[in-house]
C-alpha cells in the first residue's frame, strides 16, 4: 500500500540516510526537491527497510574498531595518500588510478596489520578520504569504474610552491613527533631470559616502525614486514628515549629493548670486558655490565631452582 510524504521531517531522515548509504539512485530523485512538495509516495515497508539499513551503517562505522584499529586504518591511509603523490612525482605524465586497484592495495595493508574488517572496503568512503587529503586530485567517473587522476593545471602547483608555507610543515612535524613519542612512552619491554621470534617487533609501536621504515626506505603500501635496520633504529629510539631530560645515562628496565639487551649479552660473552660494555652503554647501544651481571645471575638462580625440581643436574661432557 502506497502513502503519501506529508511530513517535513520524513524529507531530511530519507535525505541522511541515502548520504550514509551512498545510494546515487536515491539521491538523485532527491535532488528534485522535497519530498513534500514532490507529492512523493512511498511502501512503509521499503521505509522501514531504509531506515534499519542506514542504521546499520552507522553502527558499524562506530564500532569500527578501538584505537588499535584506528591506528591502523590512519597509516593504511597516510601510506596510499604517500603512495600516490610519489607515483606523481616519478612520471612524467600524472598517472590515473582506478578506485578498485586502491581500495584493494588500502584492504590488503589493513589485512596485513592486522586491523579488523568488516566486508570489503567501500571504495566510495575511502575515495571521499583521499580527496580530502590529496587537494590536487579529482575523481572521474568511466562506466563503473572510478578513476582519481591529478588536475591539469600548472599554475595552482606553481603558486603553491613560491608560496611554501614553512610555519604550517614544521607544525605538520611537531604534530606526527607528539603521536609517536606519546606510542613510544605507552610501550613497555622488559627482559623475561628468552629472545621470542617476535620480540623485536613487540617491543616497539608499529607508528614509529611505520616512521622509521618511511625515512629509511620512503613510502612503500606494498611491504607487509620491517628490515633488520628499521627493528635496530626503533629499538634504540626506545632504549634511550625518556619522558624529560636525563642528566645522567640511566635507563629503565621497561625501555629495555631485546636488540641492546642481546648485544651486550653477545659482548660479554666473547670478551668479559666491562670497559667495552660500558663505552656502548653510554653510546646508547648497549644495557650497562652491571644490568648484564644482573641478567646472568637471575638466570643462574633459575637454572639452580630447575635443577632442584626436577633432582638431576646434566654436566657437559669434556674430552
């Protein structure tokens, strides 16, 4: 049974939800006009059904994920922002980029995080975002495949170059230093006598990995791991960061991380020497030989506390 729009609000609540839902049909037969003034006529049950649907949305965008979540989907969507002004920057000519190529490289970096996900990526939304974030970029639409491709015009990148605002990247600086120093003090690492296979990456915020790997390598959306070298940078940003000035080179067993509690381990036990220790301690390579003789004699009164459980001691054979 068919009724007729007489309410004024009906026109507003069917307007947010075809905003929520994207439905191009629907809005475009609200582009008209009211819904009042249309005579418009509607099912109750088709109502009923867009209003749940909408709702549906929006719950789903709010539970979307806590602050690990959000943290991954910001630097999912920071690396394909990075991803296209460097295509930009390579070629000669501006490359165009289909929407379904980038919501699928945007999905793929969320899987490889680890970031929930709810479905496939809505490629409407995440093409919204990036036209917030890249100014000089326009969408296209081609049949049904969308395309982002940057404008051809010289002149507004010209004017923005002899117009280079320092004041607002240093602030851009201060503002991704303040993230990730606030990551950097969250995280605690603590040596329990064992090197897991994960323990470099455990010990240090994805965001400054992300940071560090960025600098070291620039953006790169496609790589799912971290080098050796990204690990060894963040792990000795952590050992020695701390929450104000130091004036001595004391460090806490919470920022110890396992890439200087291994080096000092390895040293000492191929020289004995505590000079040696101590000079990378104080480099910030390495915890303290004291920290060391502690570690070992922990370790020793464990081993000693096993043996006495279990009632036998097995002496390495000699000769």
């Amino acid at each position: 049974m068919l009724r007729e729009a007489a309410t004024y609000g009906i026109d507003n609540r069917v307007r947010e939800c075809a905003q929520k839902l994207q439905d191009t049909a629907l809005l475009a037969k609200l582009s008209a006009g009211d819904l009042v003034a249309q005579e418009a006529k509607y099912h109750v049950k088709c109502l009923i059904y867009l209003y749940r649907k909408a709702s549906r949305v929006a719950n789903d965008d709010e539970s979307e994920g806590g602050t690990q979540s959000r943290i991954s989907h910001g630097i999912a969507l920071a690396e394909l922002v990075s991803f296209i002004e460097e295509s930009r920057s390579e070629d000669n000519v501006a490359p165009v980029f289909k929407m379904s190529d980038l919501s699928k490289m945007y999905g793929n970096r969320l899987e490889k995080m680890g970031a929930e996900q709810e479905g496939r990526v809505h490629s409407t939304r995440l093409k919204n975002r990036l036209l917030t974030y890249v100014p000089d970029i326009e969408a296209y639409k081609q049949g049904r495949e969308n395309l982002l491709a940057f404008k051809d015009d010289i002149g507004p990148a010209l004017r923005r170059a002899c117009e280079e605002d320092f004041d607002s990247n240093y602030m851009q600086i201060y503002k991704a230093v303040k993230i990730v120093r606030s990551d950097m003090m969250a995280t605690s690492s603590e040596f329990n006598g064992t090197f897991a296979a994960d323990c470099q990456e455990k010990s240090v915020p994805r965001s400054l990995l992300t940071l560090v790997n960025m600098l070291l390598y620039g953006p790169d959306i496609t790589t799912d791991s971290f080098s050796q070298e990204t690990l060894s940078i963040a792990q000795m940003l952590i050992f020695n960061s701390h929450k104000r000035i130091q004036k001595s080179n004391r460090h806490a067993k919470s920022r110890e991380t396992p890439s200087q509690m291994y080096l000092g381990i390895v040293i000492h036990c191929q020289t004995r020497k505590r000079g040696l220790i101590d000079k990378l301690y104080k480099l910030g390579l390495s915890v303290s030989y004291d920290r060391i003789l502690s570690v070992s004699a922990s370790l020793t009164n464990t081993l000693c506390k096993q043996y006495q459980e279990d009632g036998y001691v097995v002496l390495r054979c000699y000769g």
